[in-house]
C-alpha cells in the first residue's frame, strides 16, 4: 500500500509504503515506490518526504538506491 499527501501548491508530497510481512523480500516495496515517484514527477511535484524509523534499515538502504537524501 502507498499513500500520498500533496501540499496544496503540488510543490511537495509526504509518502508512505506499507508491506505485509510475510509480502516482505519480493521487492514490492521498490517497486511500490518506483510507482510513486513516477507518478508524482508526472504531476509536477519537486519534492517527495518519507519518514522512517532509524532502525529500518532495509527501508534506509532502498531510499538510497533510489537517491533520497537523508535528514538526521
């Protein structure tokens, strides 16, 4: 599951992925949020948010495959 919010403007997006447990390693989750990027770029939006928790680091390493920076 993949849930978005845009600001009113369309300038930036807060996401969300969510992945059953037992869905986990089938790499649904990249391309759940490869889905999303796309779409969000075909809508003008310049800047995707996600938050995670640090010890994610699955998450961590699948937002840096897909260039996200990181703010600590």
């Amino acid at each position: 599951m993949v849930r978005v919010i845009e600001d009113p403007d369309n300038q930036q997006a807060k996401f969300a992925v969510l992945v059953r447990s037992d869905m986990k390693g089938n790499t649904l989750g990249y391309q759940l949020m490869n889905k999303i990027i796309r779409y969000r770029r075909s809508q003008g939006t310049r800047r995707l948010t996600a938050i995670t928790m640090p010890e994610n680091k699955k998450m961590l390493q699948l937002a840096q495959k897909l260039s996200f920076s990181f703010d600590i």
